[in-house]
C-alpha cells in the first residue's frame, strides 16, 4: 500500500490530465499550514500559464473533481489557488491498519536493487581514530544501512590505511629500537614468532618521531623509502613484522568501532590493492594514458571547462614510488574484479575531493570503471567552539578512544539527574551510558546536511531534551514501558480508529516514513530521515499527552491507541536502527 504523499498525488494528477493538463502539476505535500489542511497542492499556480486559465480558475474545477473521492474528508481552495486537502477518518484509519501490519512499517523496497560497495572510516595503521575518522564512521555506517534496507547489496569496507611509506618508517624505527628481532635477520629463514614485538601504544610512539626524524633527515628518508621498497618487494622479515603492526592496530581499532556499534562486511587494506599497480603502470604506460611529467608518470585528467585546476593523478612519483591515487584506482579494479558493483560511494571528508576527481577521472578516462558510478560521498567536519576542526583542550587531536568516554561519562551524568536507570544492576546502567552517549554523538552528526560542518557541544547534544538523540531514545524506552505496561494488564491492540486531530497527526507523520526514506537514499542525506524520526517522536508526544492510553476507559479505543503506539515505537526504532543507533530495553 503506498503512502497518501503518493496515492493523493495520483489522485489530484489525474483530475489534472483530465483537463488536458500534465499529470505532474497534481504532486502534493505534507501541509506547511495543518490547520488548513494534510495536505497541499500548489499545481494550479504553475499550471495557470500552459492552461491560459487563472490559477484560482483551475483550483476551483480540480477541487470538484476531487470532492466525490470519498478518501478526502474536504477538498478547498485557498488564495490564488492553493488546493487544501483533509483526508477522511476512514482513509487515515486503513492507512493506519496497513502500516500496523506491515513489517517495514510503511517502508519500501526499491524495483531495481544495485550491488554497491560502501567505503568508509578509512582508519590507519599505528594511529588510533580521531574525531576526523568519527564523520566517515558515522555517515558511512547510516547509508550502508540505509541501502541495504531498501533493498540494494552492500558491502561495507573499512578501507584499512594499511601501506605505503609510512609502513617504512615504522619498520625503521622499530629496527633502531630492537635491532635483535628475527625480523630484521637475512638468514633467518622463519617461521617467525607469532606475538608481536609492538602493541598499539608503540606504533603511536614510534610513528610520530619516525616521521620527524625523516623529514629533518633526508638520510632516515631515504632509509624509510628503502624498508617500504623492500616491504612491498616482499622481503619476507619485513612483510611478517608489518602484519604484527596491522594486527596490533586492529585490535586497537576493534574496540572503538564496536562502541560505536559499527561493523564492515569487508575489513580490505590499501595493501590489498598492491598486487594490481604494477600491471596498471604498464598498462596506463602501454596505451600512452600514463606519460612522463618531470621525471614522473601522470595521467593527465583536467577537462575543458573545468572551474577549476585538477592536477594529473600520478601514476609513479618521481621517486619511483606508487602513491595514495594509484592505490585508490587499483582499489577500484579490485573492487571490480571481486565484486561486480553497480556504485562505489565514499564516505570521505570533504577535503578529499579533490583526490577522488582524479581518481574517478582517471578510471573513466581508462575504461577500468565509469565516472558515473563512482560517487565521493563528502561531509564537513566537526568543530571546536573556534569553528576550527575539533581539538583537545591542549589544541592536540582528539582521540576518538577519549572522545567516546567523554560522551559516556556526560551521559552516565545526565541519566543520574533525570532520575533514569537508578535501579539498574551496575553493568546494565554502564552500557546504557555508552549507548546515550554514542546516540548523542551520531544523532547530533546526522541530524545536520553532512556537507555542513557543526560544533561540538557536549551539553546540548546529550539532553534529554531537544532535538537529540538521547531524546529519541527516552521516547522509545518511554513507548516501551507503557506497552508492557499494557501487557501486564493483559490490553492488546486492535483496528485503528483515530478521533482526535493527534491521532489522525501520527498516523500521518507514520506515513512519511517512506518519503524521508526515499529523500534520505536518493541524496545520501541521513539527516532527512533524522529529521522524520525526530517528527515521528514529536508526533507520539503530542498525541501521548492528550491520548492515554492505559486509562483510557473505551476499549475499542484503547486498542486502537495500543496498536498506533506499537507500531510508532516499530517505526521509530527501525528509524534510528538505520541512523546506526540503537535503542536500549529500559532507562
Ligand atoms: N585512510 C585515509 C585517511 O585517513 C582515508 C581513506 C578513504 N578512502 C579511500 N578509498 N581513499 O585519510
């Protein structure tokens, strides 16, 4: 059953083309103005010219037509030609019935489903996530979800930073530091030792001070380039300790992405993509695509008419080395080869733009894969109170580790003073904290256009009240509560018959859920379908405070407010489930 956004549009078109005018002048919307209306038309405006009619004219005989349909209660015309409509009880009450039913709650799934690889969080060896990987985590993991449950297959990958010179620099500094591994042994002959000689905190010791000393001296330089040639060239020592420092970084990584309640279907590196570059080199090379710039290979990929300057990709650096662009174009491929996908979308910082132009162009431009099919996906950042990119107090970068347990312990503060979950065992309460405050988090990202870069504010994000994600889950946990509530009392749900104007209101809001979802896909925008889970719990308040439902004293309509919350509460924990959020049994 489709949505009133969709059959009323129908409707109204229909009485349009039976005039002889397009059928697409009779879309309606959600009123802007409730008490006129559900719903509006504003077709007769636009239509006014192609009919040689006034507007108000047209309005008046659509408005006649549309009366005899017994799915409007009223059908009116207002100012120069507006078309009010109020559906009838009757409809809203089948409408209601139907979305009560229906598993997806009104949700549909799309006719031609496309296999689409997700690439997001982008994390990096020896580097713990920072706030700057937190906006790929969050908006990749709500469209991957998003996608898959309208129906595409989605294969979510962590793209692990896994290769190239910073590898090196790490295998050099770890060999200054334990000159005695087996590792850095020529006649060693293996199998090496299965427990790492570097945990996590070495990496993110030794990483920053390998980089300085490189970049003040060009003889630790060069050393660090030698050990990433020699990596990549499959020196066996070198490839064992390297899979200690990826191992090590992803227990690291594990942690943080499961507080975040986010997982990939394909945990793929940069270095997975190694193998293909040599063959594109040649390949670029052969077809003259790739051709000699100042000692290095480039593709040239800039356009006519491009507003602005796009550099070459670089295929081989003057150094000889391959580079982040070539590894992102031999990603593609692999992801071809592998997976056959329709779309590749990437959730990166919006900062990278430039980067993927000359990736996605450069893939066209040699046929491996079409432009068209590669979306960068990009977003802003998160900000400190100076509208810069977020810092720590002491201006470094924010870990995404002390990030999170800041969110935690304000929400663990904020359930104390709201009086919540003061009678859960110990554990329960903890993890409720950690799922306030990772809600708070991606609800205030999600909330927002992802090109929009927003502020960091603890307070505002993690209150109980306000457009915030600990709102929407005390509503849920509210709704909860009062349907087992209503099962104890042995109530249970019935046909839904609204009667006041918050009722027929919730069954409306439930009935956009559609929409947003199709907005939300259709622009990669989670915030549209935010923006209706927020509606959606606005909705159910309202109608709460002047429906009771356990009270209430007619059972008919007991039942029907029973099945209206039963249903709210579905559509709005499959609404945040799709945001990445998750909602909790009790507070
Ligand atoms: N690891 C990269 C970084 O930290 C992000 C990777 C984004 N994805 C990609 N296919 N390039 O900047």
């Amino acid at each position: 059953m489709a949505d009133f956004a969709t059959t009323l549009s129908d409707k109204v078109g229909a009485a349009f083309a039976s005039m002889g005018l397009d059928p697409a002048f009779g879309a309606v919307q959600r009123s802007a103005r409730p008490e006129l209306g559900h719903f509006q038309c504003n077709g007769a405006m636009a239509a006014a010219k192609a009919a040689g009619k006034p507007p108000r004219e047209i309005a008046t005989a659509i408005a006649g037509r549309l009366a005899r349909d017994t799915v409007f209660a009223t059908v009116e015309v207002a100012g120069p030609g507006f078309i009010n409509l109020v559906v009838a009880s009757e409809a809203l009450a089948a409408r209601g019935d139907a979305l009560a039913k229906d598993p997806r709650v009104g949700a549909e799934v799309i006719a031609n489903p496309r296999r689409i690889i997700v690439d997001y969080a982008g994390p990096n060896v020896a580097k713990e996530m920072h706030v700057g990987h937190l906006r790929a985590t969050i908006i990749g993991d709500s469209l991957k979800r998003l996608f898959r449950f309208r129906g595409d297959t989605v294969w979510g990958d962590a793209h692990f930073g896994d290769w190239g010179y910073q590898m090196g620099l790490l295998i050099a500094a770890v060999h200054d530091e334990q000159p005695a591994l087996l590792y850095f042994d020529d006649a060693f002959t293996g199998p090496y030792p299965a427990e790492s000689p570097v945990v996590m905190a070495d990496l993110e010791r030794l990483y920053p001070f390998a980089s300085a000393r490189a970049k003040a001296d060009p003889a630790e330089r060069d050393r660090a380039r030698r050990a990433t040639a020699e990596l990549q060239a499959g020196r066996p020592g070198y490839r064992a300790l390297w899979a200690h420092f990826v191992a090590a970084t992803r227990v690291v990584l594990q942690r943080e992405f499961a507080a975040l309640g986010v997982t990939f279907d394909l945990w793929k590196g940069e270095s997975d993509a190694d193998p293909l570059i040599a063959g594109l080199v040649t390949d670029l090379k052969e077809r003259g695509l790739a051709v000699p710039d100042q000692g290095a290979m480039i593709v040239r990929v800039a356009r006519d008419g491009d507003k602005k300057e796009i550099p070459p990709l670089i295929v081989v650096s003057s150094e000889g080395s391959s580079m982040y662009g070539m590894t992102d174009l031999a990603t593609i491929v692999d992801r071809v080869n592998e997976f056959s996908p329709d779309l590749m979308i990437y959730c990166v910082d919006q900062r990278q733009a430039g980067h993927f132009e000359q990736v996605f162009r450069a893939a066209d431009i040699a046929g491996y894969y079409p432009e068209s099919q590669l979306e960068h996906i990009g977003f802003g950042t998160m900000n400190g109170p100076d509208g810069k990119p977020f810092k720590t107090r002491e201006g470094g970068v924010l870990k995404l580790h002390d990030l999170i347990a800041m969110v935690r312990e304000k929400a663990e503060a904020r359930l104390r003073d709201a009086g919540l979950g003061a009678d859960l065992p110990a554990d329960e309460f903890a993890a409720t904290a950690l799922h306030v405050g990772v809600a708070a988090l991606k609800f205030a990202d999600l909330m927002n256009f992802r090109g929009t870069s927003y502020v960091f504010d603890l307070e505002r994000f993690t209150a109980f009240e306000g457009k915030t994600g600990p709102y929407l889950l005390y509503a849920a946990v509210r709704i909860k509560s009062v349907l087992r509530k209503a099962e104890a009392a042995g109530f249970v749900g019935g046909a839904v018959t609204p009667t006041l104007p918050e009722e027929r209101d919730l069954i409306l809001t439930l009935d956009g859920f559609e929409r947003a979802l199709a907005g939300a896909y259709e622009k990669r925008a989670p915030h549209i379908l935010a923006e209706h889970v927020y509606a959606l719990a606005q909705a159910f308040s309202s109608f709460y405070a002047s429906a009771p439902i356990l009270p209430e004293p007619d059972a008919s309509l007991r039942a029907s407010r029973l099945t209206l919350a039963t249903t709210v509460l579905k559509q709005l924990e499959l609404g945040l489930d799709l945001l990445g959020i998750e909602t909790p049994e009790r507070m």
